[in-house]
C-alpha cells in the first residue's frame, strides 16, 4: 500500500493511493475503525495494516463496480486536495551520516566503523510540493536524496535479524544540510536541523509492496540534472544494523522517522563547492517510491 496524509477542503486525514491521483479515506472506508491520523494509525500495528488493506481493496471493488463513494475517494486534481507528509510530526527524526563509502570519500571523511547517528528537528519535516527555505543566516543550503523509513512497532535492543519487522514502510526524504552551520558544532544539529528542511513522500509504501529493499535506486536531481546515482546495495550500514544500533539506546516508537544516509553528488563534494538558491528545484526519485519534489525559495 501507499500510505498518504492528505489535505481536503480543509481537513487533514489518513489515505492511501488507489492509484496516482486517487486517494481513499482510510477511517471513512473503513466505517470508522481507523484512526484519522498516520501515527495513530501505526500504533494499531498488524489489525490496523490489515484493515487498511481491507478498506483499500473494498474502496477499488466498489470504484470498478461504479459505486457512488462521496466522502471516501478523493482526487488530487480537484483543488484544495494535496498530498502532506506521510508523517507530519514524527516523534523522532533520525539520520545516518556518511552511510555511503564514495560520499565519505568525497567529503575526505573517514569511513564510519559504526553508524553516525544524528537528529533533525521534527519541525524540519515538510511535504512533496511544499516550498524549502534558503535560509537568512546562510547561502550553503546542500542536497542529499536518501531513503526513508518509518518506524512501525515499538521495540528496545532489536536485533538486526529481526529489524524489518519493525518498520512499517519506505519513503524519500531529503536530507536537506546548512553546510556552514552544520559544521559549527561536531554534532552537526544546526545545520540539519533547519524548518522545512526534511521534505518527505509522497507516500509511505509498506514494506510488503518492496522486493528488494537493499536494490533501490537513488536519483537525485536539481533543475533536472541528475546530480546523485546510487543504490541502496551500497549502503554501508543497512536498515537491520541501524535500527539494532539506535535501539541499543533508546525505544523506536511507531512513526519516528529515519533517513538512512546519502550517497555521492552533494553540492559539497563539488569542486568548487556548489549549492542551491531560490528558484531551484530539487526532485528525489527512488525505484518505487515515487517522486519526491520541492523548489527553493528565500526564507520568508
């Protein structure tokens, strides 16, 4: 499935995608057994997915047998109906650094023997189509498309054999870095840590809809040149080593939220470093999680 938190007429719910452009209301098809809201909805873990599923399914049999469903699909070309966060206010939001060897390499950085675990602001998180701030305090605003995932059941010392029962799905993200800022500290938590600087989506797709999750492309674009060219086969840490590492600390809960590194082609690496300004756009694409876009503009 492909998770969404949509926006219509006003009112903020939880979907899924019937198709490209076509969103069923999950607590509405659902004859309200589901929450309204992305992160309640993952607290209800298997019963909740298997509703969803279910809802899904009655929603597209209902829509080819030419039944009315006012209230219950929406279609993204009507206006006021768009697309928000999958996960609008995560709990956690959580980032590797450095989890690709030729991005290390091209920084002159070490490679990690361990995760780099550093932390965004929950304020940061913003959607596909929303606009991402050029910062007043800085013209270093870099580029790192990376795959996502949200986490899906609440769990403490997750052993990585048993990590992807723990993640409810995969989605873009961007791992937007004010570079100067972030190397004001060794922490690097100004610098990535900015409002809307962690777009996210379009959706979440469940883990059961990707087949390989380790053979992903990762396509980074900026003005439709294609500025990063990677995989996810050549993550340094994979998802089962991040989430036994972080979970060694602390309890993943449902909905925290994790960006799983950036691979070569950031604006930093360049030589001489080149990074974005207003009137950019920026377009994340990883094999099937759709199209993650967002243009620059000043901070107002």
């Amino acid at each position: 499935m492909k998770l969404v938190t949509y926006t219509s007429a006003g009112n903020t719910r939880l979907g899924a995608m019937l198709d490209e452009k076509t969103i069923v209301d999950l607590n509405r098809a659902s004859g309200g057994k589901l929450p309204v809201d992305m992160i309640g909805f993952l607290n209800g873990g298997d019963e909740a997915m298997s509703a969803a599923k279910t809802a899904v399914d009655a929603a597209r049999a209902a829509g080819a047998a030419g039944a009315s469903a006012t209230g219950v699909i929406f279609s993204l070309d009507v206006p006021g109906t768009r697309l928000e966060s999958p996960v609008p206010r995560p709990g956690k939001v959580l980032a590797i650094g450095l989890n690709y060897r030729d991005h290390a390499e091209e920084t002159g950085a070490e490679i990690p023997k361990r995760p780099i675990v550093f932390a965004k602001m929950p304020t940061c998180i913003t959607s596909t189509g929303a606009p991402v701030h050029l910062p007043k305090v800085s013209s270093q605003l870099d580029w790192e498309g990376e795959l996502c995932f949200v986490v899906g059941k609440r769990g403490r010392h997750i052993a990585a054999a048993d990590a992807m029962s723990y993640v409810a799905g995969f989605c873009n993200g961007n791992d937007l870095s004010v570079r100067d800022w972030q190397f004001h500290a060794a922490t690097w938590t100004m610098g990535k840590g900015f409002d809307t600087h962690g777009p996210i989506g379009p959706w979440l797709v469940t883990t059961d809809d990707i087949r390989d999750v380790n053979n992903l492309d990762v396509k980074t674009y900026l003005n439709d040149e294609l500025v990063q060219n990677s995989n996810t086969k050549h993550l340094i840490f994979g998802i089962g080593a991040i989430i036994e590492y972080m979970s060694a600390a602390f309890t993943l809960e449902p909905g925290d939220l994790v960006f799983t590194g950036t691979p070569a082609g950031v604006g930093l690496g360049r030589k001489p470093p080149s990074y974005m300004k207003a009137g950019d756009v920026v377009r994340v694409e990883i094999s099937g999680l759709g199209v993650l876009e967002n243009h620059v503009i000043d901070e107002p």
